[in-house]
C-alpha cells in the first residue's frame, strides 16, 4: 500500500484547493457541515458534488441534480472498462468496494505506473493511492466547509483544479497519438460542454478523443496490433476532458 501512496504523494497539494471549493459549496447550498463530509465520502466524486450541489442550491429540482451529478461522473464507466483486467486478482467481495475508490489520480497512477512496476502487488498498489487522496480529500472538504465563507474570492481556488488535470496528463503525452487525443478531446469540450445539456458534452467529447484515438491506433496491413496504445489513449482523453478528484 505504502507504493501507491507514494506515487501520488506528488499530486496530493492539488487536491487540497479543490476539496476546499467543494466543501465549501455544499455548505452555500445550504448543507451542514454533517451532511457536507456525508456527500463527500458517499459520493466520492468532486466534480459530481460541486455540480449537484450548485444545481440544488439554485432551485432545481433533485431529479436535475442527480441526473446531472450521474453524467458528469459517467466516464468512470469508461476507467472501470478499462482498469478491470488490471485489478483482476482481487476477490469477488473486495471489487465493490475498489469500485468505489476508482478517482481519476487513483486511475492514471494505476494504469500509467503500478500495473508496470513488478515489485508491487497491483491491488494493494491500488487501496494504497486511493488512502493517500481519500485522506487528503476528506480533510480538505471538512476546511472548505468550516472555513469556506472565511477564504477570500480573490484567491481564485478554482483555478486549482485545472492544474491537478494538468500534472496528470502531462506524463501521457508520450507520442503522437496521445498528443491527438487530448487535442481532438480539449477543442470538443471546449465547444460542446457549453451547448449541450446536462454537462453531456463532456461525454460526446470523450467520445470524439476515443474515436480518434482508435482511429490512429488501428492496425494496418503487416503491424502488429497496438499494445498498449488503447490504456494510452483511453487516459489521455480522460485527463483531458477530466473535471473531478476523490
């Protein structure tokens, strides 16, 4: 466990502003701090909590809410697909239970180092990375919901979040598919989030990157088949486009 904890040691401190910003905004919705820390171990999604939260503090109804909260969480769907085969070993009673630790830092540590490294048991690996960010994250929304109101605007914590997207795509860039796909996926979000409803133009974005991405990746008369170029691809259209921590 101490191996994972230890890969995402460097991404820890951008986690903090976030958890800030979402613990402070479920309090503004009109939470309580018990409530606040509630979500944020059950939901366990950032993005997802800010998103809900904002929607139910504005009047919308909660069906809008969820149903918002569950689009913008869908690409876990696509990280599961994929890390599945990786984490294959662990026993049937445990795999709920490492469902629900699947965050994006806990999946590009994952599939982008622990799963190479022959000195770690993956699954431990796993549990390990997601103690480190849980533990960070749920210490950060208990400040944001106590000391939200206190923190200046001018401080521009939002800002933060990109970063953390950032610091993990960054080491996915390693050839020209890669580099592709966060460029085809940046510059459909970019213009599909703002006009399809219910954040699902994240979705049609990651779409478009992962097309794009099987599309360069695709075997051609006489090559061998891509190795590991759809894990790849499949992380750098997830980091690109991605919006969330623990």
């Amino acid at each position: 466990m101490a191996a994972g904890a230890r890969e995402v040691a460097p991404i820890l401190i951008g986690i903090v502003p976030f958890g800030l910003v979402a613990g402070a905004a479920v309090i503004q919705a009109g939470f309580t701090v018990v409530e606040a820390m509630g979500m944020s171990v059950f939901v366990n999604a950032g993005a997802s909590q800010i998103v809900a939260t904002t929607l139910f503090g504005s009047g919308a109804p909660m069906w809008v809410a969820l149903a918002t909260a569950l689009t913008v969480n869908a690409r876990m769907f696509i990280y599961s697909t994929s890390i599945a085969p990786v984490l294959g070993d662990a026993p049937g009673w445990l795999r709920p239970f490492l469902g629900h630790m699947l965050v994006d830092q806990n999946y590009a540590s994952t599939m982008t180092k622990g799963r190479f490294r022959a000195d770690v048991d993956i699954v431990p690996y796993y549990v390990g990375a997601w103690l480190a960010l849980a533990s960070v994250w749920q210490v950060s929304n208990l400040a944001g919901a106590l000391l939200g109101p206190l923190i200046p605007a001018s401080w521009g914590l939002d800002f933060a979040v990109p970063l953390v997207f950032l610091a993990m795509l960054a080491p996915t860039l390693k050839d020209s598919t890669a580099v592709g796909v966060a460029l085809v996926t940046g510059v459909a979000a970019a213009v599909l989030v703002p006009i399809l409803p219910l954040q699902s133009g994240l979705i049609a974005a990651l779409v478009a990157g992962m097309v794009y991405g099987a599309w360069r990746d695709r075997s051609r008369p006489g090559e061998q088949p891509p190795g590991d170029g759809e894990e790849t691809t499949a992380l750098a259209t997830e980091a690109a486009s991605g919006e969330d921590a623990p």
